[in-house]
C-alpha cells in the first residue's frame, strides 16, 4: 500500500514536472521568437550604445568621407535621432556606432538586430515592409533616365517625353527607338523591379543588364557597354564626377515617383515613435532646410508640400 501510494505520488510529480518544463520550453520559444530589435530603446540604454547602419558608397544620401567617418543627409537626419534617445533615455552620454552595410544585406541587419536603425533612405514598398517597418519619409525621388551627351536625338526625345503625352516605349516611335538598346540599372533595387516590369508590360525588344552600384552603371553607359541608365538623380549626382558631368545628361522626365524612409525592425513601436517624433521636430524646424539645402540645393514648393505632409501633429 505504502509502495502504491509512492508509486502515485511519483507519477503525479513526473507529470507536474513535465508540465512545467513544457511550460518553460514555451517561454523560451516565444523569447526566441521576439524580433531582434524589440525593445530596442532598453537595449540602447543598456549598453549606451546606438548601432546606425549606413552605405558607404550612397553619396549625398549616406557615404565615408576620406576620413573615414560617415557623412551626407541622411547622417544628418540619424544623428537627430541619436540625440532624441539620449535624451528621452536620460542618458549622460551615448556613443554613435555607425556600422558599414551591403546593399544585399542592409535589410537583414535590421531583421537581425545587427543595426538599430538603417539611416541609407530606402524606397517603401508593400513588399518590404514584410520584413522591416519604415519611418515617417525622409525624401521623395523616383527614376531617371542618365544618357552619354551625343546620345541619338531620337533616343533623348523617345526617353523624354513631357507628362501627359503617351506613356514612354508605348507604340511608334519610341519602341522603334528602344528595340534593340540596352539599359542598366542597379541589381535589387525598386528601380530594377520596375524597369523589368515595363519592359514585359510594354513588350520592348531592349536588354536590362543590371549592375552593382550607380558608379558601375555610369562608367558603362561612359564606356557605351550600355545605351540607358536608370536610377535616381541624387544618387546618380552623386556618383558622378565633377569631369562627367559634361558627358552625362539626366533626363527631367520622372517616370516613377518613390518615398524613401529610415528602416528599423517591425514590432517595436516604443523606438519607431521615437525616430519619428526626432524626425518631425526636425522638419518643424529651421534646421531642416539647412541640411537639405547643403545637400540638394534650396527647398522648392513642392518638396515642401512633401515634407509638411509627412509630418504627423503632435
């Protein structure tokens, strides 16, 4: 009787044992689950430390000057964000880590926690924000054509219709034209996904040939291995050298038009509402045009407009 009383009380203590284990185990997964970057602002304060990712090569966007530091507009947008942390988190210092990313990985160091905030302004899309969240725009841009200055007048005037008249390669002449050109652009950016697209929408018989970076895709059409780039003209401007610009010429056309905001990762609103409140204080400000005029010229009505109604009320 003893024993069968023991043997109960055994079975009964296994069991609660294996229900708490089980409860553990599903503690456990749901933390490994966890975005890398919830909680980001703890983590920041933790370490007094704030992890800001950059390309280096995104000139006037986000670039290594020649001393090695990180410079351009967008630097200048992040840096008001480091502030605003430092200052909501009551920190007495906080140390700035700007981290090198790829144009391949910039988006999974955000995933992973690698970088708390990727400061290189990338073009929102649907599809993107199935893996990070934005924040509130920081430019407006879209695509442009860039051609060699003795490009044919047939070709500029197919590429350079004014808005309103038909769509661009749709029907005579502009497909004529185009059948047979070649046209580069930047691999895994929107502005490839879009010019693919239009090649197959319109059926124009013209080769996309994609290329690593803006500096790559200027010295080909440079070194006529290509008729057409496409990209956006600040970014093109700024791979652009001072001796180059005689040769190359952007097209006023914009076929597309793109938001570009700061990425973070998804599920942590604490530190989104934090680089967003940064970032409307900013565009409230004085200081505003200040940054943008150093990198991009006077502010124009419409750009403005843009930022005016980007900016959420308080």
């Amino acid at each position: 009787m003893q024993f069968e009383r023991f043997a109960a009380s055994s079975g009964h203590l296994q069991r609660l044992a294996s229900r708490v284990i089980a409860s553990f185990a599903v503690v456990g997964f749901a933390l490994a689950a966890m975005p890398a970057s919830a909680a980001t602002l703890d983590r920041i304060k933790e370490t007094g430390t704030i992890k800001l990712g950059y390309l280096t090569d995104a000139r006037p966007f986000t670039f290594r000057n020649e001393s090695g530091a990180a410079e351009g507009y967008a630097v200048a947008l992040c840096q008001q964000v480091a502030d605003q942390a430092k200052k909501e988190l009551a920190l007495s210092s906080l140390t700035v880590e700007w981290v090198p990313v790829t144009l391949e990985n910039r988006l999974r160091e955000v995933q992973q926690g690698g970088i708390d905030l990727l400061c290189t302004p990338t073009s929102v899309t649907l599809t993107r924000r199935q893996d990070v969240a934005f924040s509130i725009p920081v430019f407006a841009g879209g695509n442009r054509a860039v051609l060699r200055a003795d490009a044919p007048a047939a070709l500029r005037d197919a590429l350079a219709q004014s808005r309103g008249s038909r769509a661009v390669w749709r029907g005579s002449p502009a497909a004529t034209v185009l059948k047979g050109t070649s046209l580069a652009v930047v691999a895994g950016t929107t502005s490839e996904k879009w010019l693919e697209g239009r090649r197959a929408e319109l059926q124009v018989d013209a080769r996309v040939v994609p290329v690593p970076d803006y500096r790559s895709g200027l010295q080909q059409l440079l070194d006529r291995k290509v008729d057409v780039f496409f990209g956006e003209r600040s970014l093109v401007l700024g791979a652009m050298s001072d001796s180059e610009r005689k040769d190359l010429v952007i097209l006023d056309r914009l076929f597309t038009q793109e938001s570009a905001a700061l990425a973070l990762a998804r599920g942590d609103e604490d530190f989104r509402l934090l680089v967003d409140r940064s970032l409307s204080q900013l565009y409230g400000s004085p200081k505003s045009a200040e940054i943008y005029k150093r990198w991009f010229g006077e502010l124009d009505d419409k750009t403005r407009t843009f930022f005016l109604w980007s900016t959420p009320g308080e």
